[in-house]
C-alpha cells in the first residue's frame, strides 16, 4: 500500500497545502478511504478510531471531487457538536488553501443565525454543519441541499445515539442520488441500522488497522479508592502532572461543575465544559485550553466531542463511562498525531469487576496505577496546602493597622522558622480531621 498521498491520486495544489501543514505520511484509514472515494460511486462505511485521520480520509477526496464551477451546495458535513464542526472547517479551510475558488462555510449552532444566512447567500461548495443548525436553516430557507452530491456524517455513532430525530428529518431533504459517508469510532446497534435505513444496499465497509490506530500510544491504568479519598487522589494525580495538559471526564454536568469548583478551591486552575453553558463560554474556554492559559478540562462526553489538542498528555476517568464506544472516544482525546498519553480511571471497589470486561470488548491491557502510600500522600497535601497558600491572593480588606500589628508580632521569626510554626499549625488543625502520622516531617 502506498505511502504517499500523491500515489492516492491526491492533485499537485492539494499537497502543496499538505506540505504546509507538514503532513507527509498518510495513516491506514487514509490510505484505504481516499483511492476508494475518489475512483468509485459506492456508499462508504469507514469505522476508525479516534485520533486515526478521518478527518482528512474524507476531506482530502471531498476536496478533490467539488465541481467549482456549480455554484450549487454540493457536499454537507454532519457533526455532533459545533466544537467539533469548527475544528473540520479549519481542516478543510487549511486544505483548501491552493484551491482557492472552492467555497467552505461553517453553519453550526450556539451562536447566531443570521451571520450565517447571510454567508449562505454567496456561493457555497461544502457545508459543515450541525443537524440542528442546518435544520433551522432549510426551514428558513436560506440554503437548498435539494440536489446534494454528498453527505458526510463524521462521529456518526454520537450524532444518532444523541441527534437521532434531527438526522431523520434532514436525511429526508436531500436527494436519494446522494452519496453517503459514513465516519464513526465504533458500530453501535444505532449506526448500524441507519446505515441499513440511509445508505445504499451496496455499501462498502473499511476499518483502519484498529491495532494500530486509536490506543496507539495510550497507557490505560486504574486506581481503585475509596470514596472519601477520591478527590485526594485526583488531587495528587494532577499535581504529579502540573505543567501538562489534560481532560477530566464526568458523567453529568451537575458533577463537572461540583469538580470543577473543588479544583477551583484548591488553587487547580481549570475549566468546565458542558451543554448547559452558552456557546460564547464554551468557545472561551476551549481557546484557553487550546492556548494553554489553562491545563485542564472538566468535561461530559458530548462537550468533549472535536476537543483536538495534540498536547494533551492525559485524560482522567472521574467517573467510569457506561459504554465501551464512551471510552474509546475518553482516551483517544489524548495521543494525538502520534504523542503517547494516559488514560486513568479512578475507580471503587465495586467497579474494578468492569476492568476485565473493558479489556475484553476493547482489546486493551489495563495496569494498575498504585496509590501512594499514606505518609506520603500526607507529605503530598501539605505541598498542595503550601502551593494553595502561594496562589491565594493578598486580602485587601485587612487594614494596614492590622497588619502592622500582626508584623510586629511575628518580625523576629526567620522565614525557616515561620515555615515550620505554619506548619505546625497546619497539622493541628487538621488532627482531629486525619489521624495519620508524618514521621518524616517529626525526624
């Protein structure tokens, strides 16, 4: 199989643009997907893990295959999250950059509608959408998908299982000559029988070496903990971390934003993500990530959909998924283009019987993640209690008198001897709370 993109029949100003991006090397899926589109008429099935290049695999023929002289909407991109639809318009933007008269727009929910008619006026090739969106949209009037060449559904095992009536309705506007694509990191029942409903008798399927793509370069650990002692453990995990970038997983947006508010209490700068919030905050904050003024998302599954940072070095299981297909998406947020990474799941006594059977369904090898002993966790919070000292803001409403006073007190100490008084202190009050010894800190 080849390893270039110019022997897949990718065309000269398509590789200049690969060039700029410095890809060079074509992945499995990439190489099996791309020949297939753009030299046969079949519906496709393309079943790939997260992080394996689907995003490419049908961009790069999509590209290709766009008549710019019709000035007709010819292709539709269906996406599960606006996230994940802006990181595909990106994409194909960047791809399209030596083909300049091949017209891409962006028509996503959270944000408003009326820009995005008005985009909608001018002459458009491709549309990434979410089904939602483009919805509202053809209702409105303001685009015909009436004689559409191509449907592509990218994540297609989220976009049914969450969006499955606003996919039917759509799948009903556009022409039954279409060609359908379908994208997807696992084969639910769900995407099964919309391929069965949507696509074409003929159907072809493809998988990406599935060994090697998707938990390629993941290590998959877990810790088992009691549930007084989570967020502890969570607490040290991520201070053995500080300077990289991660995810925190939950299941509900109640319980992100109750972690995220603990994290915030101790001084762990991070960002919550969730469906509740407003597209303005969301997009705030994934550009914060994304630029590194901070290293951590708390996130449910849905609003982790199209998160694409090549830096993120770990993804943290706070709670357990309920799928496998919810895992494989979890991990493959970490690893990306080729980065190793880590996949933890803090889990309780009751859980660990799940380990087996994820190990199982997935073909994966989980090792345990080992707790640090409880004289060295001790040790652990008073370094997290010291750097939460030195992040906390000065209080400006203590008069100066005061702290005059308190100055005066407290002048004839050395700075080593008001560490150890604080600390002292510190594990005084706290001795009612923790019973555990610190030899160390007594020698």
């Amino acid at each position: 199989m080849s390893n270039s993109f110019s022997d897949l029949g990718i065309r000269n100003e398509f590789l200049q643009s690969l060039i700029d991006l410095n890809i060079s090397i074509p992945t499995d899926i990439q190489k099996k997907t791309i020949p297939l589109l753009l030299n046969q008429k079949e519906d496709v099935v393309a079943l790939g893990k997260t992080g394996s290049g689907k995003t490419l695999a049908f961009g790069l023929p999509l590209l290709q295959l766009i008549d710019a002289e019709n000035t007709q909407v010819q292709a539709v991109i269906l996406t599960p999250t606006r996230e994940l639809g802006q990181q595909i318009y990106t994409n194909l933007v960047a791809l399209a950059a030596h083909s300049p008269q091949t017209s891409i727009a962006s028509v996503c929910g959270g944000i408003p509608i009326k820009p995005q008619m008005e985009r909608l006026k001018q002459t458009t090739h491709i549309i990434v959408a979410t089904p939602g969106r483009l919805i509202d949209l053809v209702q409105r009037k303001a685009v015909d998908i009436k004689k559409l060449s191509y449907l592509i559904l990218d994540e297609a095992d989220e976009m049914v299982s969450a969006l499955q009536k606003d996919l039917d309705i759509l799948i009903k506007e556009i022409p039954k000559s279409r060609r359908t694509l379908t994208f997807t990191a696992t084969m639910p029942g769900a995407v099964k029988q919309l391929v069965q409903n949507y696509m074409s008798k003929h159907v072809v399927h493809l998988e990406a070496d599935m060994q090697q793509m998707g938990h390629k370069g993941i290590e998959h650990r877990y810790t088992v903990v009691e549930p007084i002692e989570k967020l502890e453990i969570l607490l040290h995990f991520l201070h053995s971390k500080e300077g990289q970038r991660g995810i925190i997983f939950c299941k509900t947006k109640a319980a992100v934003n109750k972690l995220a508010k603990k994290l915030a209490i101790h001084k762990i700068s991070s960002g919550a993500i969730h469906g509740s919030l407003t597209q303005g905050i969301r997009d705030r904050i994934m550009g914060q990530f994304r630029e590194g003024f901070i290293d951590i998302l708390v996130a449910t599954d849905l609003a982790a959909r199209g998160i694409d940072v090549k830096e993120t070095s770990y993804v943290v299981n706070y709670h357990l998924p309920d799928t496998y297909e919810t895992y494989v998406h979890r991990s493959g947020r970490t690893a990306r283009a080729g980065a190793k990474g880590l996949s933890l799941s803090i889990i309780q006594q009751e859980e660990i019987e799940r380990i087996p059977e994820f190990e199982t369904e997935l073909g994966l090898s989980f090792s345990e993640f080992k707790k640090q002993s409880a004289e060295n966790r001790e040790e652990m919070n008073l370094i997290l209690w010291a750097k939460k000292i030195f992040k906390t803001k000065p209080n400006r409403s203590i008069s100066d008198t005061t702290k005059e006073k308190i100055k005066t007190v407290l002048h004839h100490l050395t700075k080593e001897e008001l560490v150890e008084k604080l600390l002292a202190d510190h594990i005084s009050a706290h001795a009612g709370k923790n019973a555990t010894s610190i030899p160390s800190l007594k020698k």
